[in-house]
C-alpha cells in the first residue's frame, strides 16, 4: 500500500521560534497534499490543501502566515510553524493523494509539536 | 457538505464480528463514503470505501443502503489490535474531494 512519512515524529520548540515538519509519500506521486491538525480528544481538523507547484488553499480560521505550506515536489510537503506559541501544540498530521482515478488519501504518522 | 452520524463508542468483545453504523441521509448521487481508523497517537489508516455497491477487503466489509442514505462497516472478527476510533466519511466531490473528518466512533475491543 501507498505509505507517507513524516519527519520528525516529534519535536518541542521554544515559544517564538519556527518549526519545520516534512510530509513525503514514499512510493507514489501525490499531486494534492493535505494538513490537519488534532487536539487532544478532538477530530482531525483540516487546516489546508495544497497541489504541486500551486500557492496552499488554507481553511477558514487558519492563519496562512502562520501556518507557512510548501508543496515544490510530488513527493514532498512542508508545514512550517511560524513564532509558535503553546497554544500552537498539537498533533499534526500530513496526508497524500495520488493521480489517477483512485483517490485514496493515504495519511503519515503524524508530529506531535510541542511548544515551551 | 454531507455530513454522517456516528455513535460515540461501542464495545465489541474480541472474535466476534463489530458492526460500526452511520448515517448520511444528505449524501448526493456521485458522492463516496470512505471509512478510515485512527489508533491512538498514529496517523489516520485507510479502510474501505463504496459509492452504491457492498464492497469488501481484506479488513472489512462495507454494506450501503440500496437509498445511500446508511452505510455499515463490519469487522468481521474483532482484534484487541481493533481497538480505534472509527471515522465514516462522505467525500464531497464539490469541496475538492476533501476529506472532513467529524467525531467518530470509538470502538473498544474487549477479550
């Protein structure tokens, strides 16, 4: 089956500094990429959308500066967290889909960010 | 957007087939109902899905409502390892066939 990772599985930031967390799908071309972000308990919450090569197409509510996306690959997409603060601690969870008529959306692991 | 209707948890004793229902009585025409699970801590894990027809694999089985209106993903025999949080989703095709996850049925396997 499809597999996307992401690095890294977690990471603890100061409060004010950026983090950066990859999203790849390992053994296939996704031409979309998604992001989410999880509270503890809570659903998964979509956050954006992004095509290859295309500007991130970002949810109501989520602040695109903030939440800097860049998908310059078919196999790779990035989440940047901008001057993170402790409420920006969560579990964030990138997810792939390929070309093609199917549209499985395959989903990574995940990065737990903590911010201090 | 379609929304579904999960029940917020059920039990299911280990062996035994688990029956995970949800309604989508708003579902359109050419709109799928995917199933995804979701372990504690780990990413979200790709289930089934179906557009009109029974569909089944090697995990489950997937049975839709001649209306479309309710679907029901059976776990044909229950793992302690199927202990999740089971998410029924309706693809929207107009929404850029976005996955939007809602709350879930947390589904606790028991020996």
């Amino acid at each position: 089956g499809a597999v996307v990772s992401q690095h890294p599985s977690w990471v603890i930031c100061k409060s004010g500094t950026s983090v950066k967390i990859e999203c790849r799908s390992l053994d296939f071309q996704a031409t979309t990429m998604f992001w989410y972000r999880q509270f503890p308990k809570q659903s998964l919450m979509l956050m954006a959308t992004s095509n290859e090569g295309s500007k991130a197409t970002y949810e109501q509510g989520v602040e695109k500066d903030k939440f800097l996306i860049n998908h310059a690959s078919l196999t790779l997409s990035t989440l940047t967290v901008t001057s993170a603060h402790p409420e920006d601690s969560s579990f964030y969870i990138c997810s792939a889909r390929g070309t093609g008529e199917s549209y499985e959306q395959y989903f990574g692991p995940g990065t737990r960010l903590t911010v201090t | 957007d379609a929304k579904t209707t999960q029940p917020t948890s059920m039990d299911c004793a280990e062996g035994r087939a688990a029956n995970l229902p949800c309604n989508h009585s708003t579902i359109s025409g050419n709109e799928y109902v995917y199933w995804y699970r979701q372990i504690h801590s780990q990413g979200p894990q790709y289930i089934i899905h179906g557009l009109k027809n029974n569909e089944t694999n090697e995990m489950a089985s997937l049975i839709i409502t001649e209306d479309r209106k309710s679907s029901t993903l059976i776990l044909p025999h229950a793992t302690l390892r199927d202990t999740a949080v089971y998410y029924c989703i309706v693809r929207v095709k107009a929404a850029g066939n976005k996955l939007t996850f809602g709350g879930g049925t947390r589904v606790l396997v028991k020996p």
